[in-house]
C-alpha cells in the first residue's frame, strides 16, 4: 500500500484538500492482522479504471450535487485514464442517473424526499437531464465506456451494468478515482471487494466535501482492506508506465 502502510503523507498538488494521511497505527494494525504488506499487483489487461459520477451535477459551480474539490482532480483523472489506454486496460465512466420509474424504484430514498425534491433530483440527474453528462474537461475517448447507475455503488444489481461488463471482459482488478469518495466511490469499493474485485483507490485522483470526509474513508479502506490506497503516480507505476505519462 506504498505510502500509507508507512503511515506518510499521500501528497497532491492538484488538490485544495491535498495531504491525505492514514494513521500509523492503522497502517501497522492492518499489516499485523493481514500478516503481509505488500501492495495489489496490476496485470494492465485485467485491469479497470473506475471513475465514479464525475458529472456537471458534482462539478459545475452552482450544481446541484456541488463537490468543488473534484474540479481540481481532473488532471490527475485523465493522466490515469491515458495510462491505463496506454498499458492495454479499460477505462469506464459512471454516471448516477436518476430515474423514478425504474422497475426497481429506489423508495428508501426518494420516498424519504419531497417531491418537489425527488423531481429536482431528476430532472438534473436523469438521463438526458441537465446536469446528468460527463464533466466537458474529462478525456473519454471511443475506446472508453460509459455506464449509468441508479445506486451510490455500482453493483447493486439490476440497477447498473459494471458487473456483467467487467466480467464478460475478464477484469478483475479496479482502479477507483472520483467523487463523492465517501458515498458512490466507498459504496462501490466496498461492494467490489466483497464480490472478489481487487481494488485499487487513488487519493488524489477522488475528492469528498471536506478533508476529514476524504480521511475518514481512506482510513476504513485500509483497515478493513476494502483498498490499497495510493497516489496516481504510484497507480501509473503500477501499470508499468512510465509516470511521466
């Protein structure tokens, strides 16, 4: 887990939120319980690159779902995503979508909205919705894919295709960025790990509302083994691409 099992600082200066740091004592109780503490070896065509909701409704100024941290991580983003092209492995972007009339309708959410509420919510999130479409900065080319989900994870099923997307190209291996790192990004990790996924999370590549939400995550990744956590630069490395990428 490279920097953090040392109990360092993750550091990106692309970032307002831009030291990331997992306790030492977290670090060195989750070596000891595992006996081990070597990292998640990356086989680049098993390989995908998550980016989880980094939409106009989490990113434009004013949105709905504003994170204004994750504005600032798309560099990093798209550095992984032209790493990840580059050393044979996929690239899929998510989108939360809202959709009311799913035949699994999500209640214990909407139902505890108004609906004045839940029509905001779709009406910007829905497909096609004003705020539903990837953030414009992001590089998705035609070799990448682009995938709704109706949950925070995406592997709940009948709600998001990933899984059956995932295996049906023999992936085993997720790299995670994007936002919000406590809700859909842990959501989907923690459901990924537990489906047989070895997962990847890249701190300076995800952004949450403020720095002790992004902490908080990072350090239950790490002491419940949901996720390596590294930089991006150490994501590239682990591709077998050069850095410079």
């Amino acid at each position: 887990m490279g920097d953090v099992l040392s109990g360092r600082k993750l550091v990106s200066g692309a970032r307002s939120m831009s030291e990331v740091i997992v306790p030492a004592e977290v670090a060195r109780h989750a070596d000891e319980v595992r006996g081990r503490s070597d990292g998640i070896a990356v086989v680049p065509k098993r390989t995908a690159h998550v980016v989880v909701d980094l939409q106009l409704g989490f990113m434009a100024e004013g949105a709905l779902a504003e994170v204004p941290a994750a504005r600032a991580i798309v560099p990093a983003v798209n550095r992984l995503s032209r790493a990840v092209r580059g050393a044979g492995g996929i690239n899929v972007f998510l989108r939360m979508t809202v959709d009311l009339h799913e035949p699994r309708y999500w209640a214990s959410l909407f139902d505890r909205m108004s609906l004045e509420a839940s029509a905001q919510w779709e009406a910007a999130f829905g497909r096609g919705g004003s705020q539903h479409a990837l953030w414009p900065e992001l590089e998705v080319t035609d070799a990448d894919l682009v995938i709704d989900k109706t949950r925070y994870s995406a592997f709940i099923p009948g709600t998001c295709a990933l899984d059956e997307t995932l295996q049906a190209r023999r992936i085993d291996t997720l790299i995670v960025t994007g936002t919000l790192t406590n809700c859909c990004c842990e959501s989907t990790i923690r459901d990924a790990m537990q489906m047989g996924y070895r997962v990847i999370f890249v701190a300076d590549g995800s952004a949450a509302q403020d720095e002790a939400a992004q902490a908080a995550t990072i350090s239950n990744f790490v002491s419940l083994y949901f996720a390596d956590v590294c930089n991006v630069d150490e994501a590239i490395e682990r591709l077998g691409v050069a850095a410079a990428v």
